[in-house]
C-alpha cells in the first residue's frame, strides 16, 4: 500500500534493493506508471527523499566573513551567502522549515544545536514570516507564545513559553538546547545554520 520508497545506500545495496521490489496490482486492470530516480550524496550534504531537497550544513559562522550574530545586517549577509551558493545546477538559500518531516529530518541528521533557518519577526513584533526559498513572505504565525496566533495549516514547532520575545528575540533557531523544537534568540546569539537546495514540493519534479 506504498505510493513512494526511498532509500539510501551504495550503489550496489541500491541495485540489489531496485531488484527485489514487486508490484503487486491484484485483478484491477488498468495502467501502471512506475519512475525511478537516484541521486548522488556529497559528503557534508544530506538528502530528504520526502520533498527531493538537498541540505549543508554551514559550521557556525566561519563561511560568512563578518558574520558574528544575528543581528539585521548580519542575517542578511548570512541569507546572501546562501543565495550566492550553488549545486547541482540549484541555487542555495538559507534553511526553511515548513512541515515536521523536515524538521525532523533537520534533528536527525544535522548534528550541531541551535541552527537559525528563514523565519523572523524581525519586521514586525511577533507576526513570524518565512524570508528566504519558495515560501518567502509565508506567515506562519501572529503573536508570541507556543500556539498564540498559530496559522492554521502552517507548521509551527515551539518549545514551552516560545516565542517569547525575551531580550528583543527576533530570529528563530531549531534543535534549541539540543531538543526537537524551535526557540527565538536575540541578536548576537551564535547559532549554525544550513543552506538548501530545492524549490519544488514533489520529489518527482526534482532537477538534480
């Protein structure tokens, strides 16, 4: 009853795998489509077959020349970096995180805490918006608190109390303290960041 595998391995593991799949389409008849895809996985990049996106880690700050915070100026530059990386023919933007599969993945497989991705309320107190990637100018959220002003329809993964603006906090971070939900920091506050790769949804209309 699966509509989509994926998997990751060598390429001799992925041919033995390819192998012993079978389709079985009882006595319905009809047409069949079937596609298959593979990719290459650089080191230091990670692959989310969900939504065919790539992911590089960016380790803490030592890619931006200048960037010491996330203060305006310094998120920006952060955010132009991004953009200005490329692979696989796709240009990079900083992190979005826009459902729990991806967030999940984002905790699993990136190792480092406290990873800042495209998500502020930098403009307007409390009204959180996605900045960067597909889903730029997506509002996510209207007020502070772990559900306060919750779009519905639109993910949002708080901790306890957060967002709570304490200290003029206008950047959000996932993997806060190391756990599995999001937190709001100040300006100045050293975070690790990741740079994706994709502007599609559907892994089958990806371009790599």
């Amino acid at each position: 009853n699966k509509t989509r595998l994926a998997f990751t391995g060598t390429m001799a593991n992925i041919n033995n795998a390819l192998a012993t799949l079978k389709v079985n389409t009882t006595a319905t008849q009809g047409v069949v489509q079937i596609s298959v895809s593979a990719t290459v996985n650089p080191t230091g990049y990670y692959y989310l077959p969900t939504n065919g996106h790539f992911y590089k880690p960016v380790n803490g700050f030592s890619a931006v020349s200048g960037f010491s915070g996330t203060n305006v100026s310094a998120y920006n530059s952060l955010k132009t970096y991004c953009t200005n990386q490329t692979f696989k023919g796709q240009s990079g933007y900083l992190m979005t995180i826009t459902s729990a599969d991806e967030d999940n993945f984002v905790y699993l497989n990136v190792p480092q805490s406290n990873i800042i991705f495209a998500l502020t309320d930098n403009v307007t107190e409390g009204t959180f918006k996605i900045d960067a990637g597909p889903e730029n100018g997506t509002l996510i959220k209207t007020s502070n608190g772990q559900t306060a002003g919750n779009i519905v329809g639109q993910y949002n993964n708080w901790a306890g109390g957060e967002p709570n603006n304490s200290g003029n906090e206008d950047y959000a971070v996932t993997k806060w303290g190391g756990g599995s939900q999001w937190n709001d920091l100040p300006n100045a506050y050293n975070c690790y960041s990741v740079i994706e790769y994709g502007t599609w949804s559907n892994p089958d209309d990806q371009t790599f």
